[in-house]
C-alpha cells in the first residue's frame, strides 16, 4: 500500500489503470471424443460376450484344461523342447547373428557376402519349412557310406593319388539321430533366428556413434576389442528391445518342432493328449494358458533389462513444477539476489 492509500500496482488489491483492458474470464469448453465413448461401448460387449461364453460354454472344460496341464508327459515337454529348446536356440542365434553382423560389416568383400547370402537365405524360408528339412536331412548322410563325418570330402583321391589307403574323415555321427530329435530343432531354430539377430546386431552396431571406435582406436585398443568393450556394450541399448520381442516368438516357435518331430515337446504332448481322448479343444487351452504364463515371465523380464540398458537415454522431460524448485536451488545456491 503507497503513502495515498492507494494499492501498488500489480498487488492483489489494485485497480486497472484507466485505458487497460483487464482479459475476462476465459470459459474453456473441453473438447469432446463421442468416438471414443462408442469404441469404449462396443469393447465393454465384446467382452461381457467373452465372459459369458467362457462362464457358460461347457465346451472349456476347465477342469480337464487344469488336469492336462500338470501331466508328466507335458511338464518334460514344457522343460526340454519349449523352454530349454528356446534358450539353446537363442544362444546359438545370438551367437552367429552378433558374428554375422560384424562379417557385414567387414572390408573384407568375401565376409561380407557369405553373411549378406546366409541372412538372405535363411530369412526367405519359413521355419515350418526348414524344420522339416531338417527332420529329413538323414538322407544326404547314409551309414553305410560313413554317415555324418568331418573332414576332406574328396579324401579317397588324394589318398589314392600318395599312394596310401584310408580316409582323412574323423567324427562320423549318425546324421538321422541329430537331425531328427530335438537337437537337429535346435540346430534349424538357430540357424533361423541367427539370420535376423544379424540384421538386429547389424542396426545396433550402426547406432553407436563412429567417433567411439576411433577413440578406443586411440587408446590402443584392436578392433576386436574395441567392439568387445566399447560398441557392443553401447548397442545393447537397440539390441536388447527387438531381442527380447526374439525370445518370446521363439518360445512360441517351438511349438513349430512337430514338424521333425520332436516328441518332447509342450504342444506335441497336449495335441497327443487331446486326440486320444477326444478333447482336442481343452488341450488347444491347456497349451495357451502355458504359453501365455512363460510369455508374460520374458515380457517382464524384457522390462528390466530395456530399463538397465536404457539408463540415461529417453529420460522424461521436467515438468514446471521441477523447474521453477531447481531454478529456485541453483539461486540461493548463488548468493540470494545477486546469486544469477
């Protein structure tokens, strides 16, 4: 308040200067989303209707779908073919793509095109398809002409041509036992994955800033270990999002194995368990309900590791609030008036 009584301008009781215009009340309408109360409405009846058909359809038959699912033969298969089958298919994925992408990525024109054929190759073909080739490579590799053996392949004629008899072959396997049993679904599940971790490993390698890899190159570090310890590490941040979305396709891929076929298997089981006794839907839920519990485990998993790699990428933006309390810190941190 002045010395005249009258109230300082710009305090709560002071009067608009004659000439000001004083902005009135401003009466906001919210905008409204009819369209959005109609998609709200048609999804409330989908699923009261989806309730209801689960609620009183007898066709479910939940407790033969409980009953199916804690039976010995689809436990094993639930552990070997589609939990353990999806981590050692992962590994060896992971493994070649990561190997794979740095081949592409190579001066070296040779290496570079072996990977760029291997993606391309193996990406153009289903896995349904390769699996069951798979299941029946056993006959490029009879027994009674050494099965599956490493070595030269034209071994005889250089034998032949010193003088010598023999081979030069060694490990020879039985190539219908591998490729027909879970390992051989490994093996071509592997393969497969590892021609999109390539693509995946390639685009994360490529995020990573040039200017890290001169300056490990500065340091003295080889370029092996350059992408070991510096580029790698850094990429995980793109590499680990579309890997995680991999695993969980690949837990469902699996179930692809009955192609071989592999017999340990978690829908093989139940689809087995199913026809005989006429139950076909039940086992078809049984094996839902377990794919969508081991799904929504990586789900959360995925979560956490996106979260430890993305530390301090895409953090949240302030808001006024934090903006006005941190400019409030930084100036009596200053010295009061003249602290800015």
């Amino acid at each position: 308040m002045s010395s005249t009584g009258q109230a300082a301008p710009g305090s709560p009781g002071a009067v608009p200067a004659q000439g000001s215009e004083r902005p009135g009340v401003i009466d906001a309408v919210p905008v409204r989303h009819p369209g959005r109360w109609v998609a709200v409405g048609v999804i409330a009846i989908l699923v009261l209707m989806f309730v209801h058909l689960v609620l009183t359809s007898e066709a479910w038959n939940w407790p033969l779908v409980g009953k199916m699912m804690i039976q010995t033969p689809v436990l094993r298969g639930l552990v070997l073919g589609t939990i353990v089958g999806t981590i050692c298919a992962m590994i060896l994925g992971v493994f070649l793509g990561v190997v794979l992408a740095v081949m592409r990525l190579s001066d070296n024109p040779i290496l570079s095109k072996v990977a760029w054929f291997f993606t391309w190759f193996f990406r153009a073909i289903p896995r349904y398809v390769l699996l069951f080739i798979m299941g029946s490579l056993g006959i490029l590799f009879p027994l009674d002409k050494g099965g599956l053996s490493f070595g030269i392949p034209f071994d005889t004629v250089i034998m032949k041509f010193f003088g010598m008899s023999g081979d030069m072959r060694f490990l020879s396997l039985d190539a219908n036992q591998i490729f027909s049993s879970l390992l051989g679904g490994i093996i071509g599940l592997g393969v497969s994955e590892a021609a999109y971790m390539a693509e995946i490993a390639r685009a994360g390698i490529l995020s990573v800033d040039p200017g890290q890899r001169e300056a490990a190159s500065a340091l003295g570090m080889s370029n092996a270990m350059a992408m070991r310890r510096v580029v790698l590490p850094q990429a995980m941040r793109v590499i680990v999002p579309p890997t995680g979305n991999e695993t969980i396709a690949m837990v469902k891929d699996t179930s692809l194995l009955l192609a071989i076929p592999v017999n340990n298997e978690l829908f093989f089981q139940l689809r087995a368990i199913g026809s005989r006794m006429f139950q076909v839907f039940p086992a078809a839920v049984a094996a839902t309900l377990w794919y969508l519990i081991i799904c929504s485990l990586l789900m959360l998993v995925q979560v956490q590791l996106e979260k430890k790699f993305g530390k301090g990428f895409g953090a949240k933006p302030t808001t006024a609030q934090q903006q006005k309390a941190k400019m409030l810190k930084l100036r009596s941190a200053g010295g009061g008036a003249g602290g800015f």
